[in-house]
C-alpha cells in the first residue's frame, strides 16, 4: 500500500475521530490536522477518500451545509439522520450543536509527528 502524504494522513486521522451522531466542517478538520487554512484541500481529500473505517459523511462546510459527498448528497443525507443528526434540505438543523471540533492536533510521539 502507498504511504500517504503527512498532511493526508492527519487529515485521515482527525476525520476518524469524529464521533458518530456529531460533525466537523472542513475548516475545523484542517485545524485538526494542523494546517487551520487548509479547508479546500480537505475537500480535495474527503472527494477522493475511499477508505473503510473513515466516516466522511460527517465532515461537512460551514455553517451546517452538507457539501458534496462524491455527488451522493442523498446517502450522505441518510447516514446523516441514520446517527441522529436532524438534515433539512442541504443543512444540518441545530448545526451548532451537532458540531464537534478538537483545536488542536495529537501529540509527537517518540519526536516523530504521527497520525492516532
């Protein structure tokens, strides 16, 4: 299997901590992965993730809007509400309280930058 770049990698690792029934905006997974201006290009690798394990449909752009999800808006609508999250057209009703949001990225393990 290809080594993903580091910056992929985080990106990978923050999204899989997003709990289910919660979500994060581009935005907030950028900050996670430690490049807080990066928002576009976790777009870029939430469009062509095909990863098991890695629950993209729980990222979504700012102020609650759904995004695109591979141009499948109605499955990620539906894995959406399948975690309890309430979807009204193409936003996240109550976004604010469906948003979760960790500033800051994991610790160095052993001095090298590793994702969890």
């Amino acid at each position: 299997m290809p080594r993903k770049p580091p910056f992929q990698a985080w990106v990978l690792a923050a999204v899989r901590r997003i709990p289910p029934g919660r979500v994060a905006t581009y935005g907030d997974v950028a900050s996670m992965a430690g490049r807080p201006r990066a928002a576009r290009a976790v777009g870029n690798i939430m469009r062509e993730c095909r990863e098991a394990g890695v629950p993209c449909h729980r990222v979504v752009g700012a102020g609650g809007a759904l995004g695109g999800y591979g141009g499948n808006l109605e499955l990620k609508r539906a894995l959406l509400r399948a975690e309890g999250i309430v979807v009204f057209g193409r936003r996240i009703r109550a976004f604010a309280s469906a948003r979760w949001c960790r500033a800051a990225r994991p610790t160095k393990r052993g001095g090298k930058s590793l994702p969890e």
